[in-house]
C-alpha cells in the first residue's frame, strides 16, 4: 500500500465544458457530476472583493444584487474575459466536483474545451487560469471535436460528419473526419444572444425592460426557431419594468413576437453552416447527404431550429441524445480513451 492510498489521496482526472452560460466537468469514470451556471458573485466588504456564491447560488443572485455585490460572467464568448474571477470559478467547480468522488483527491490531467477559432492568447487565457486552478497537466479540445465525439458520430473514420454546437456564447460548426476538423467556422451568436434579441423585442414592442433571467424563461417556454401557423402560437405573461412610467408592470407576448425576436440570430447561425457546407470538400459534402447535421448544445433545443436547418440546407438534422451534454461527455471519452489522444492539444 503506497502512501497516497494509505491516505486515500489519489490522482484524479476531469475534462471540462467551460462555456459561457453553463460549466459541466466530467470525472474520468464516473461521468458528468456537475452542471452549474457560469457566474460568480463578488461582495466587495472594506475595499477587498471576495467570492460570495459560485454557479447557481450566484445565478440566483442576478439583478438583484446590492451596490457591494456584483454576479459577474467569467467568460464571454467561448473565451476567459475575467481571468482571475475565471480561476475562482474553476477552482471552486473543480473542489465541487472532486468531493463527487468520495475521496480526498488532487489533480491531475484536465482537458478543457475551447472555441475552434479562438486565438492563441485565448487558448493561454484558458490555459492558465486552468492552471492556476491546480490542474498539473491541461490539455486542450476544439469544441466541435468534443461534440462530435460525445454524439457518438465515426470521427475516428474516413467519413465526413457535420456538428453544429450552439452554446451560449458561441455556435461552432465543424466538418470531422479521421480525428481532424476538415473545415470549421464559429460564430459569437449563441443563447446570450437570444436572450438579448428577446429583452430588445420586448422593450420595442411593450416599453418593457425585462432582466436576464426572464429573457432565457421566455426563451426557454415561448422561444421558437420560425413562426407559428397560426400566426399568434402559444402565450405568457413578462413581468419587469416599464419604461414610460418607470413602475413594475406585466404584459402578455406571443410565441410570434419571441419567434420575430429570434429571427436575427437564427439566421445568423443558419449561414454560418452554409458558409461551412459551401467550403466542405466534395467527398465529405457527398457524405453528409446520408449522415446529414447534428446538432449539439443548449440551443438545440429551440423549438423548430432543426426543421429550418434542415429547409436551409436540404440535408437530414438531428437532435444528440443530449444535447446539453455532448461536448462534456466527448471531452470525458478523449481522456479516457487512448484511441481519442489525437485530438487533444497543447497552447
């Protein structure tokens, strides 16, 4: 019995999505054990911040906080804006998550997602905030790859797959074959961008000011990729403020009116895969009429979004088993899976 079993001290690995609205981290052989918000709220007491409440005891805590308090979102886009409230997250996510495991652990290998596009200097923004965060070893995986692979798509063969992850901050299109992106494209249109087409929307159609929270609900209940028949769909009621009189009001809006909201980023991020397909090599783009899109994160399940891809591009769309966590999940099976190693890297 070696020393680090005596005290039931042992290396353990994760694989995190560190996205912009939601981190998941994955333990190597237990699977996903955290989902959390990706905010962190700051009390400033004395002139000296501290971190109050991380995940989702901070996301509660979203416009409704004092003038001491402030919820900040570590990441903006895919990449480290706050690199020092990014490390504070992430060293509370990865203590969260080893406790999961039921024995007092320190870290070891870590694989983070990152934006197929994003920079070198914001590969090293990941990187060392990362780092700073315990982690001995980090490894890098582009975010369509991680997709692919937690959609259970052949990347490991010579056939051409399509995977469209729709994030928070980013949607990345990506073109996989043989542990390679043969071609890939990413947008900052994601959820966040949604959310903020829905709050413009209301106030211009109901001189109401809603919050962040309430704009991601109406999404969520009401949000729809197209139009309804109907012309008028589903109703609810928004609370917020209004700004003629400047006192709380309620109004009621129509899955039309989100649906009319929505139509700018949806349209965004139908061109981002048509950009994609138009520079797709023949032999891949031949494949893709019997594979056809997957698609892959939270903005996947917006009602109605697979059907007007599907209208835009004439191919076959479907939906991952779980959407929300197939980037998680193929980021896991890379460091878990040796015959994965040759789609991670380093900065």
């Amino acid at each position: 019995m070696s020393f680090f079993d005596l005290f039931q001290f042992s290396a353990v690995d994760l694989a995190i999505d560190l996205g912009t609205a939601n981190t998941v981290v994955y333990l190597r052989e237990q699977g996903i054990v955290l989902d959390e918000p990706s905010v962190v709220a700051i009390e400033t007491i004395g002139g000296m911040p501290r971190v109050r409440a991380v995940g989702d005891d901070a996301k509660l805590m979203l416009g409704k906080t004092p003038d001491n308090v402030k919820t900040v979102r570590p990441l903006r886009n895919g990449v480290v804006a706050d690199l020092e409230v990014a490390e504070q997250m992430i060293k509370h996510f990865i203590v969260k998550a080893q406790a999961k495991g039921g024995k007092l652990r320190r870290t070891s290998e870590i694989v983070i997602c990152v934006p197929s596009h994003s920079t070198q200097v914001e590969r090293r923004a990941i990187r060392d905030a990362v780092s700073n965060a315990g982690a001995r070893q980090v490894w890098l995986i582009d975010e369509p790859m991680a997709a692919a692979i937690g959609a259970g798509l052949p990347v490991c063969d010579p056939v051409g797959s399509m995977v469209v992850d729709i994030g928070g901050g980013t949607t990345e299109v990506g073109v996989i074959s043989i542990q390679g992106l043969t071609m890939s494209t990413s947008v900052r249109i994601g959820g966040d961008r949604m959310d903020e087409a829905i709050t413009a929307g209301v106030r211009r159609n109901h001189n109401l000011l809603i919050g962040e929270a309430t704009a991601e609900r109406v999404k969520k209940q009401l949000g729809s990729a197209r139009a309804p028949r109907d012309g008028v769909g589903e109703t609810g009621i928004v609370k917020g403020r209004n700004v003629t009189r400047g006192v709380p009001s309620e109004v009621e809006i129509t899955e039309a009116e989100v649906a009319e909201a929505l139509a700018e980023p949806i349209s965004q991020i139908v061109h981002a895969v048509r950009v994609a397909l138009e520079n797709t090599p023949p032999e891949i783009a031949a494949d893709m009429i019997e594979g056809g899109i997957t698609m892959t994160g939270g903005g996947s399940l917006l009602s109605e979004i697979a059907t007007v891809l599907a209208e835009a591009t004439g191919l076959p769309v479907v939906v991952a088993d779980d959407p929300l966590h197939c980037v998680a999940l193929g980021a896991g099976r890379a460091l878990e899976d040796q015959g994965y190693r040759g789609v991670l890297h380093r900065v």
